[in-house]
C-alpha cells in the first residue's frame, strides 16, 4: 500500500518548482528512493540475521567485544534500543577486561544513544562520569562531539524558551571550538565538522575553501553512507544561512537520500524538507515526507524529534484540512451550478420536444411541395441534361479544332523556319562548292597535285561543315522551341539532368530528341540526319528513357509535346 502511494504521490503530486526543473527531478528521485525504504529495511535485517548468526559460536570477551561494535554500527541509527544492550555489554566487558581507554569509548556512544533518544538527563550524567584525563585525541574529538550533540538537541528540547536555548546553542558553539584542537584532515567528520563551525560565523577565506572542498565531496559521493548523509545536511545548512535557497534545498534532498538507503531513523534532513515544502504549498509530498519521518522518529525512538515532527505535521494536517473545506466548498458550488444547469436543461428538452411536433408537421407539408417540386425538377433535369449532352458534343468538336489548328498552326511556322533555314544552308554550301571549285582549278593551273591530294584527302572541312551544321540546327531549334532543354531535363531524375557545356547549345542526346519533338521518330532517318550510326541513335534513345521519372513507353509521346513554340 505505501508504495502505492507513493507510486500516485509521484505522478500526481503538484508541481510547485516547474520553474527550477532541476529540483523537481531530485524530489521525483528522492520520492523513488523512500517507495523503496522498505527494500533498504530488508537489506538492513539481512545483515543483522548475518551477525546473529554468528553469536552462536563461543568467543573470547574481546572478539565478542568486537562483534558487538558491528552490531551497534548497523542499531546506532537504525534501532537506540537494540543498540543500547550492545553497548552496555561492551562496557561490562571493558571493565572485565580492566581496559579503561575502552570502557570511556563506549560510555560516550552511550551518550550519543541517550541524547538521540531524548534522554537528555541521562546522557548528562553519563557524560559527567567520564575522566577526560584518561582519553586520547581521538577520543577527546569524541566526547567534545558527544557534548555538541546533547547541548544541540538540549536547544531543540527547550522549544520555546529562546534564553535558555540560546544559551544551550552559545555552549554548544564553544564546544566546537574546543574539539577543533582534537580533530585532523584524515578524520572522517573533519570537513563536516569545521563547516558546522564556520556556518554560523563569518567565513573569510578559509570558510569557504571548506565549504568548496565539502560541496566536492558530497558531488562526487554515492549518497549511500552516514557521513554522506551529515556532510550533504551540514553543506545544506551553509547554503541557506547564505540565503541559497536552491543549494539548501538540493543538499537537504542529497542527505535524505542518503538517509533513507542507510535506514538512519533519527533522520533530521527528511523533516526539515518537509517543512520547506508545507510553506512552498506541496503539502501532499510534504505529508508524505513527515509520515516517514514520524514513523522512523517512533520506532528509533526519538523523544525529542517526535515533538519536533508532531508540530510540523500539526501544520500539515491543518492544511490539509483547509484545502478540503475549500475543496468541499468549490464542490458545493458546482453541484449548485450543475443542478441549475439540469433544470435548465429538463425545460430545454420540453420546449424543444413540443417544437419538434410543430417541426413534424410543418416538414410534411414541405415533404408534400418537395415532391411536386422535385417531379418538375426532374422533367427541366432531362431537358437540360439532353442539352448538356448537345453542349458537351460541340465543345468536344471545338477543341479538337482547336488542337488541329494549333497543330497546324505550329507545323506551318515550323516549315516556315525550316523552309529559310534550308534555303539559306543549300546557298552556302552552292557557295562553298563554287569556292572549293575554284580553290582546286587554281592549284591545277599551278600544278599543285600534292596540295589537291592533301586537301581532298582531309577531313576537317567535312568536321568543320558538321559542327557548322550542328550548331546552325541547334540555333534555329531552339529559336522556334526555346524552353526545350528545360521541359526536357524535367522529364528525367533530378541526378540525371543534362548540363551543357559552356558554350553548347544541345548536345547529341538532345540533338535525337529534338527530331522526334519536329516528328522525326525512325531512328535510322535519325542517324542519317545527324551523320551517325543507327546504334548510336538506339543506344542513345534508350539510355536517356531508362533515365526517365516516366512509364518508358510514354516518354516519346510526351516528347512531342515539348516546348512552347516561340512566335
């Protein structure tokens, strides 16, 4: 059931930071992360069976001194009762085995237990019976910070007495300048410990170079251990002294994440969250959050939390009640718009029901004239359908006169053209023969034989008269047809179009498919034309249809057709 819930709580909770989508998704994962609190419980039980497993083989007092440490490592935040025996025990066996540095280390996780549990007396005389000449620096770190512990949660017990609990909170703000002479770099609290020292305090530089070195600490942890978890709280804490709301948010989210995958159920990250998130008006993410860290607070238990969590679930439920009263309200409203609606609506369908008779009636009648009408309609239909008919027939016949005339209309400016431009090759070739006669007579009279031979026996003038011939035929082509090589290409592949040289007016395969656009189709008259072999002609024709974004059978019809004529 809770993971549904929070399964709904995922898809359905508001939005309220849709302007920072960064947030969001750290919420969405940490909401994840609490629907699997029960896997990590499990995971946590696993490990502890594991331990009580091996209780059962007889051990020596400090191997059993020793098993008893891990049990209390796994209980300390998990279960205060269950450590608790493990820590009495180690404390009877460090007086047993006359080892005092031992019996002052256990005497001070006693503190550490009594102080999260609200014990707050207790752990005070627990404290006042260690002999700090006994301990060592590691030690003294540990009953300093056992001390900033009790003196903090002394400050959250007292509530609403601000004299007393600023006094707590001034002792306990010594206290840290005190045990800053017992802690070193290697420690693992040593970043933590010095920015929840400078965290109240104006920093300078080397406040910031620790807040710097933590914030790359917690970046680049797995969020999965209990310093984890501290480190991301105490950075958090920095950040909102500063009035980063974003960063305060983002490192509380990082060490609820770490807490929740630890188990830790003394955890101070998640109830915090859940405050901010009351007074950002998300209050079912916020009520879901606080319900944990009640439920975690119960079963540690932590006397002093649960007053803590008690006034800011006090909070949460009185908001939720309210927006049930306005929910409540807003529901009302609408039934009473709805049910004025409905009887809106009953006597709309009276009236329209008693229309609709008068409606029947009246579209008889007009049933009755649509009739008569229609029957005469339909007599004028056949009538100006058979006229239509007669229409259609004349129009049929007035376009093929058209086509005819415009066929006839283009093959007599064709001739026309070709008639010219025939008249004026056959006088210049009439002019070059006359020529070429009198060039040979006048080397005969000069006995020039060789030269005759040479000239005779030389192609060029026949290459010349060819090129000449070609472009005169491109020319007057394309002057009659002058969007030819334009309608053509659109025929073809876009990769496949013709370029032209510079320079060219058609090129060979333009050349074959400009005769079959004048009417010429038969491939040899073709070749003969334009002085080629027949192959060339039929190798050429059907390269370019192949090439065609046309049926192939279509492409020399449509050819035909080519081109506006230019008049």
């Amino acid at each position: 059931m809770k993971n549904l819930l929070m399964l709904i709580l995922l898809f359905f909770s508001v939005n309220v930071y849709s302007d920072n989508e960064e947030l969001e998704q750290l919420l969405i994962k940490l909401d994840s992360i609490l629907s699997c609190s029960d896997k990590y419980v499990a995971e946590k039980e696993t490990k502890i069976e594991e331990l009580r497993k091996r209780q059962s083989s007889v051990m020596k007092p400090e191997e059993k001194l020793w098993l008893n440490k891990m049990f209390y490592d796994e209980f300390y935040v998990y279960n205060a009762d269950s450590a608790m025996i493990y820590v009495n025990d180690n404390i009877d066996i460090s007086r047993e085995l006359g080892r005092k540095d031992w019996e002052q280390e256990w005497l001070l996780n006693k503190v550490f237990l009594l102080s999260a549990t609200g014990l707050l007396g207790d752990a005070e005389d627990v404290i006042k019976s260690i002999d700090i000449n006994n301990l060592n620096k590691d030690l003294m770190f540990q009953y300093y910070d056992s001390k900033i512990y009790l003196y903090s949660h002394l400050g959250q017990y007292i509530g609403s007495n601000q004299e007393l609990a600023y006094a707590y909170y001034k002792r306990e703000a010594e206290l840290k300048f005190e045990a800053q002479k017992y802690i070193n770099s290697a420690h693992p609290s040593y970043h933590s410990f010095y920015a929840s020292l400078y965290k109240d305090y104006p920093r300078g530089e080397e406040g910031d170079s620790i807040k710097e070195q933590l914030k790359r600490i917690v970046d680049n942890s797995p969020l999965n251990t209990r310093y984890d978890a501290i480190n991301s709280y105490v950075l958090s804490v920095m950040y909102n002294n500063e009035g980063d709301e974003y960063n305060y948010m983002k490192y509380l989210i990082y060490s609820a994440m770490a807490d929740i995958r630890i188990c830790n159920r003394d955890i101070a990250s998640l109830e915090e969250l859940s405050n901010i998130l009351y007074n950002h008006s998300d209050i079912d993410r916020g009520y879901t959050y606080i319900g944990y860290c009640l439920k975690s607070a119960l079963l540690y238990p932590n006397r002093v939390r649960v007053v803590n969590i008690s006034s800011i679930m006090d909070k949460l439920r009185y908001a939720y009640q309210k927006r049930n009263i306005e929910q409540e309200n807003k529901l009302r409203t609408s039934l009473s718009t709805v049910s004025i609606m409905f009887v809106v609506l009953l006597v709309s369908i009276f009236f329209i029901y008693f229309q609709n008779r008068k409606l029947v009636k009246s579209r008889r009648n007009l049933d009755e004239s649509n009739r008569l009408l229609s029957q005469h309609l339909h007599e004028l239909s056949e009538a100006q359908q058979m006229l239509a008919d007669v229409n259609n027939e004349l129009s049929d016949v007035n376009e093929k006169l058209k086509i005819s005339n415009n066929q006839l209309q283009e093959s007599n400016y064709v001739k026309e053209e070709y008639i010219g431009y025939v008249f004026s090759i056959c006088s210049s070739y009439i002019s070059k023969l006359d020529e070429y006669r009198k060039n040979i007579g006048r080397k005969l009279k000069a006995g020039q034989i060789d030269d005759i031979k040479l000239l005779t026996s030389s192609t060029t003038m026949v290459q010349n008269e060819l090129k000449e011939f070609y472009h005169s035929f491109d020319a007057i082509f394309l002057h009659v047809y002058p969007d030819f090589v334009e309608d053509f290409n659109s025929l073809l592949r876009p990769e496949e179009r013709i370029v032209l040289k510079e320079g060219e007016l058609l090129n060979t395969e333009l050349r074959i498919y400009a005769l079959v656009r004048l009417g010429i189709s038969d491939s040899v008259k073709i070749a003969e034309f334009l002085h080629c072999s027949p192959q060339t002609v039929y190798n050429n024709r059907l390269k370019t249809r192949n090439k065609a974004v046309i049926p192939k059978e279509k492409f020399a019809d449509t050819v035909r057709s080519l081109g506006k004529m230019q008049k």
